[in-house]
C-alpha cells in the first residue's frame, strides 16, 4: 500500500514539476482541482508547493476563481448583523450563486477527511494548510463566498505564509466594536470578568480554541488591538479592498452603512442591485434585533478600565472609543 501511494505521490510530483517548468499554469490548477476531488490526502501532502506557486501567478487572467469575500471581526458574534442582511438582500438583488462559510468549520471539515488522529488543529497547522483551503473553498465552484473569519490578518514574509492572495479575494468587510461593549457582552454571558479581560487583551499569549464534536481549533484573534490593527491597516485595506463598518453606527445610520455595504461590493466586482426598498424591509424586520438597540451602559470597574486603557487606548481613541 506504501509503495502504492509512493508511486502516486512521485508521479503527481513529476508532472506538476513539468507544469512549473513550462509555464503551464491552467492545467496544473485543472489536474489540482482533480486531485482534490480524487484523492484529498494525497493532494494535501504534495499540493501545497503547487497551489502556492499558482497564487504568486499573474501573467494569466482568470486563472483561479476570484470569489472569496471576507467577512471580520474580532468577536464572531458582531459579523451576524452582517450575514443575516446579505442572506435576505443577495438572492433577489444579486445574480450570481453564493454561500456562506466558517472558516474554522472548513478547517474542522477538512482535517476529518485527512486524519483520524490530528483533532486539535493549532495555529501552526492553520499556517499550513490556509492556502490548500482557500483553494478548495475558492476553486470548488464558481459560487462567491461569504467566509465569516475572526482571526487577525497575516503576513509572515520570511517564511512565505500569507492570510490570502489578491487572485481569489474580491474584498472583504471588518465589523469594529468598542472593547467596552465586549467585555460586557462577555461578562452577560457568565464569562469571569478575569476571562473576559484575557479574552480582550490576549494576556496569556493563548488563542482561545473553538470546538466542533470532537475536533477543536486554534483561531487566531489575537488582542483586540492586533486584530484590529491587521484589518485596519491601509495597505491591507487598499489590497484587499477593505470596507470598515463600526457596529455602533448601525443604531444611528442603519441605511447608509447597508448601502455603502452594497456600493462597496460593486466597486470590488460583484454587480449587486441597490435597493433602497429591499433594505428598508430588512431594517423593518429586524427592528427588535439587538444589533439595532444603543449599547447599555457599560458597568466595569475602575480598575479594569485602567488595565484596558493601559494596554489598548491608543487604538481605541483612533476609533473613537473612550474609557
């Protein structure tokens, strides 16, 4: 069976090699995607040399899917808002298929189909395979897809690791939230104010781990500060073609912030109808929702506003954020 699957292994190797070579980009991602379909562990031990090399590949135009739109936050919760009005906008405005996914679900999912042993996945791991995903999430089909993500944004030049490539993302949207108002929304939860606070600043240099079954993820959120200074970067945001949403704004300015949502999606390829009326209707329907009610008044002590001032004030003042 070993040597079988060595045979197999050399034999994928030699001839993705021969398409490096010669240039022959669009059938190394032909017989990539087939690989993937056949023969999904084979393809996650030899592929990631080959996928790699096809994203750093631009003579050639439309060559991968460009279909991916990012959807970011710091605290997953908040991107809700944003996933419940594409769900209701997109399928009478928009003429193009499209899903929604977890980052960390695709993650889980693919690690239950190439290992029975391996069931927490660390950032490391993520580091290894996030473009074999993106890949198979973005090459699959032609569908645009919505993947929910509330890790940090990512470049780590020296050893060739980036969060994604400028072939496959059309754009991507981060949702910021006054730190305040999730360490409340923490706490309302029965959260140990302690546990909070780490939550928030990343205090223990651990990243809290999301779990699925028996599998478990390291999702990589970083501080509130890190997170949101990746995302909120301007040459991040002029690459990745980045819309920034404040979550508070949506209680004073519901209808601009959904419209320029649409006009930013536009800009960025997706050829959205913007319809005032259509969302109205969601702003009508969802007018008990939480995310449409001003904050409470956050209760925290002095203490842990000093903590938090001290560690993110600086980030906090640039958004408007007060302690």
């Amino acid at each position: 069976m070993n040597l079988l699957k060595n045979i197999k292994k050399n034999y994928y190797n030699n001839l993705f090699d021969d398409y490096l070579k010669t240039g022959n980009y669009k059938q190394l991602i032909i017989d990539l995607k087939n690989l993937s379909k056949k023969h999904k562990k084979l393809f996650s031990t030899i592929a990631p040399k080959y996928v790699s090399a096809s994203y750093n590949h631009f003579s050639e135009d439309d060559l991968l899917n460009k279909n991916l739109v990012w959807l970011n936050t710091f605290y997953k919760k908040d991107i809700t808002v944003i996933k419940n009005f594409l769900e209701f906008y997109l399928p009478s405005s928009f003429n193009n298929d499209f899903e929604f996914i977890d980052l960390s679900e695709e993650f889980i999912n693919f690690f239950k189909e190439i290992s029975d042993t391996n069931k927490k996945i660390t950032f490391d791991n993520m580091l290894d395979f996030n473009e074999l995903i993106q890949f198979l999430i973005s090459q699959k089909n032609n569908k645009y897809k919505f993947i929910i993500n509330n890790g940090a944004f990512f470049e780590i030049v020296e050893a060739n690791k980036y969060f994604s490539y400028t072939n496959i993302c059309c754009a991507y949207i981060y949702m910021i939230r006054n730190p305040l108002n999730i360490f409340q929304d923490l706490c309302d939860q029965n959260i140990s104010k302690d546990e909070a606070l780490n939550y928030i600043l990343h205090l223990d240099g651990r990243n809290q781990f999301y779990k699925s079954g028996e599998y478990q993820i390291e999702e990589s959120t970083q501080s509130w500060e890190i997170n949101v200074n990746s995302w909120t970067n301007e040459n991040v945001m002029n690459t990745f073609n980045g819309l920034l949403i404040k979550y508070e704004s949506l209680f004073d300015d519901t209808m601009q912030i959904f419209a320029e949502l649409i006009a930013h999606l536009n800009m960025s390829g997706l050829n959205i109808e913007l319809d005032y009326e259509k969302i109205q209707e969601f702003i009508s329907d969802q007018k008990e929702s939480l995310f449409f009610v001003p904050s409470k008044n956050v209760e925290i002590s002095n203490n842990t506003k000093i903590l938090l001032s001290r560690q993110i004030e600086d980030t906090a003042k640039k958004f408007q954020y007060e302690f």
